[in-house]
C-alpha cells in the first residue's frame, strides 16, 4: 500500500483510508474521524452543553486551502477570542500569502452539518512560534470567507495517525486484517526490529515508546509482543536452516567416502 500524500483532500483522504483500515470511507467519516479525536468536547457540544468559546477554538487536523489570489496579514491582538466574531480590536504588523486555514470543532461541526463554514482567522496565537499575540486573519478582515469541502486537506502525517487511531478504538470493526494493515502502516519487520531495540535500551519505558510513536501504551505493548514473537520465529529459522546446511555438508563428505 503507497503512503498518502503530503497533503490530501477530503475525498483523497476518503480513498486511503478505505485501503488502510478495510473499512468503506467517505468524505463525511473522515470529517467524523477529526471530531472523534476531540470526543469529550464533541460529547459535550452534541449534548447540548454551553461550551466556552476557548473549547469550541480547539484545533483539529483539519485546514483548508484558500483560492491561490487569497491575501493574509499579521495581525496583534490582546485578545484573540475577540476576533472571532468582531474583526476590531488588532493592528496590522504585515502580509502574507499562502497560509492554510486551520479548522476548529466548530468549523469541522458546520462542515459536516452544511458542507461549508464561514472563517475570518487563519492561525491563531501560538506561543509553541513565538506567536503569543500574534494571529494570521484573511482579508479583507471585516468580513468572514466561505470555506467549502473541496477546500479541506489533511496532511500525510495526520492522516496516518487517523487511521491508527481508528483501529486502536474500534478493532472489532476493524475486521481480521488488522495486523496487515498496521504492518502496512507502520509495523514493518525492520520496524519490529528497531522498536525491539529501542525498548532493551536501558531507561526506555513503554510510555516513552508510545508518545514517540503517537501511538498509545496498550498499542505500543501489542507491537512489542509481536516485536519478540517476530524475533524468536527468525532465531528459530536461522538455527533450521543452519542444522539443514550442517546435514547437507556432512552427506556431501560422507558420498565422498
């Protein structure tokens, strides 16, 4: 199975998924999938509850990508939650082109809902860039942008990490091909091996194996059992095929005599 591509669309990102988890997709269960990775907010909205707006801001791993001819500016805030619904209170620091859009639960709740939702920010402050005060709004800034399906991408790497986690949460849906697709994925022998190694490693822990490889503890367990398994069946094969050279030599010399 070929990777993903570095980004991919909704449908694109539909036809992987399909491939990697046995499992038929459409454009709406990928959207799906992205809120079900934020799924105590989402029970709580879909419950009815008054979410504060910081929680409906949350990011999923969903953008979009604006028409090519799209203007961007840097934008100072105080207070970006006042952006949200009125474009005042920043001042412009400079422009910018070519940015993607993040999506928020609530932007990924509408798109599922109506197919398209209304944006003003691009990227919200973060301090992980050194943007403490810093958001990107897409312009012209007083009024909002329509975002449409064919508009939302995926990257390659976020798009695997759905498909993991997808398997890890619902293996009875899964189907019996569960372990081909998690050596297709990721779990390669070569893989094993590496994983094997990285955990005799002394200080190496199966937490620390599992935030390395985005993946949780219960699932790093279950690559390392198969890890071990994998490594006793070669050490078993090596000394086969090793007893049969052995026997074969020794019936060449005994023809010989």
């Amino acid at each position: 199975m070929n990777d993903p591509m570095l980004w991919n669309k909704l449908d694109e990102a539909a036809a992987w998924l399909t491939q990697a988890t046995d499992m038929k997709w459409g454009v709406k269960q990928v959207l799906d999938a992205a809120l079900t990775q934020n799924s105590r907010q989402l029970l709580e909205y879909c419950g009815g509850k008054n979410l504060p707006l910081r929680k409906h801001l949350r990011m999923t791993c969903l953008e979009a990508v604006m028409p090519f001819d799209t203007q961007f500016g840097y934008y100072e805030t105080d207070d970006v939650m006042t952006l949200v619904d009125n474009p005042g209170g920043f001042i412009r620091k400079s422009s910018s082109r070519y940015e993607r859009i993040e999506l928020t639960l609530m932007d990924v709740m509408q798109l599922l809902l109506y197919g398209q939702v209304q944006v003003r920010i691009a990227r919200y402050p973060n301090p992980k860039y050194g943007m403490n005060n810093i958001c990107v709004l897409i312009e012209p800034v007083n009024q909002k942008h329509m975002v449409t399906l064919d508009m939302v991408v995926i990257s390659r790497q976020e798009l695997k990490t759905l498909a993991r986690e997808f398997l890890v949460k619902t293996p009875q849906q899964a189907g019996q091909k569960n372990n081909q697709v998690e050596n297709k994925l990721e779990w390669t022998e070569v893989k094993l091996k590496a994983v094997l190694e990285e955990y005799n490693q002394p200080g190496m822990t199966q937490l620390k194996l599992a935030k390395k490889y985005n993946v949780t503890r219960a699932r790093i367990g279950q690559v390392l059992k198969k890890a071990k398994e994998a490594s006793k069946v070669k050490m078993v094969t090596n000394i086969s095929q090793q007893l049969i050279t052995a026997g074969g030599v020794r019936k060449i010399k005994g023809n010989k005599y």
